[in-house]
C-alpha cells in the first residue's frame, strides 16, 4: 500500500534541492487552492485576474517537470483524503516537518484533541431548524471543523447539506490549507483571510460546495 503522506514530503524533499522547503510546500498550498477557486467563478473579472497572478508567481519558479510533481502531490493528497477523510492531513504534514510559523505563535490543534473536542460540542438534534454554522477565527489547517464534520458524519447526519462554516486566519498559508481540505471533504465554507483580532479583511473564498449553494 502507497504511503500518500510519505510521497507528498519524498516529493518536497525532490523540489527543495534549489529551494526552500516550506516555500516548496506554500507555493504547493497556494496554486492547488487557487485553481479550486478560480474553477468555480464564472465570471473572468478583477478577483479572478488576481488570483491568477498568484498562480502564475508561483509557477513560475519551477520547471514544467517540477509541475508535474506539484500535482503527483495533489494527487497523494487526495487520496490521503480517500483513506480517511476526516483528518487534518496538511497540518499533520506542515508540522511534522517545518514545525509552524514561531513568529505568529503558531501551532496547529492535534487531530485527537479536536476529536474530542468536537464529540463534546457537537449536538445536531435535527434539520428543522436550518443549517449548523460553525465559526473558527483562527481556522489554521481547518482541524477542528474538520473534527467536527466529521463528528456530524458519525451522528448520521449530512454536513455537506446541513453545515455552513466560516473560517478565518490572519496566516495566507493556513487560509490555503484550511480551504483546500474543506473543500476536498466538500463542506460549505467560506474561508476568509483576515485579521480576527483587528477586523482587518483581505480576501473571501468560497469552496466548491458553497458555490452550488443550498442544496
């Protein structure tokens, strides 16, 4: 059985020989966020162009075969998603090998933590009074509302219809990790990259479920 989660930092290894390793897996982070995005947007205007700038610096620093292997990596990834779903898998990577961002006091919640977390603090009784919304103004990797779809999904009840999240992070990183796993479980979120603490709002990305809209 391929071991998905040692390929993806085998991979990062094979791409950092010129460069940075967590610049290696930012830049990953970044592009695979953004052509989920831009995806859905009908419309071709500013904030699509913008986005697509930010794709276009990234991928420029790498070769074409280097671009292959970004998305050999998207791809361990989503299969890493297929294993077990509900688990914060770049998180798991990004601390296990570049330990967070120390500057910005960063440390991400262990899986197991927001397991039991979530157990104690989510009690769906039904669909008849709307949809759950979960806020997380410091989402990091999106753990906790990963934990806690998750904890939906035990319970018998469908997150991908009856949850709403709202995600933040002050970190563009995290706001990319966080958006790229909700949206791989396809949860309804909106993940925004923002200052919690100062109101300070830089950017709104919707995923793919929340684009469809109610279901």
């Amino acid at each position: 059985m391929i071991d998905h989660k040692k390929e993806i930092l085998k991979i990062i290894g094979s791409l950092s020989y010129s460069k940075q390793p967590e610049g290696v897996f930012r830049d990953w982070c970044c592009m695979f966020a953004v052509s989920m995005q831009n995806s859905c947007r009908i419309l071709h205007d500013e904030r699509w162009r913008r986005a697509e700038r930010k794709y276009t610096d990234c991928a420029k620093k790498y070769s074409r075969d280097e671009m292959s292997m970004m998305s050999d990596m998207c791809a361990h990834l989503v299969d890493l998603f297929e294993r077990d779903m509900f688990r914060d898998h770049l998180g798991s990577i990004y601390m296990e090998t570049f330990g967070g961002n120390r500057n910005m006091g960063q440390c991400f919640t262990p899986g197991n933590l927001c397991d039991a977390m979530a157990k104690v603090s989510v009690r769906v009784q039904g669909d008849d009074f709307g949809p759950v919304r979960i806020s997380d103004p410091a989402c990091g990797g999106g753990a906790t509302l990963i934990a806690a779809c998750g904890e939906m999904h035990a319970q018998g009840f469908d997150y991908q219809r009856m949850c709403e999240i709202d995600a933040s992070d002050l970190d563009e990183l995290c706001v990319n990790m966080c958006y790229v796993q909700l949206s791989l479980i396809g949860a309804r979120a909106y993940v925004r990259h923002m200052d919690s603490l100062s109101g300070m709002h830089f950017e709104t990305y919707e995923t793919p479920m929340m684009c469809i809209g109610p279901l």
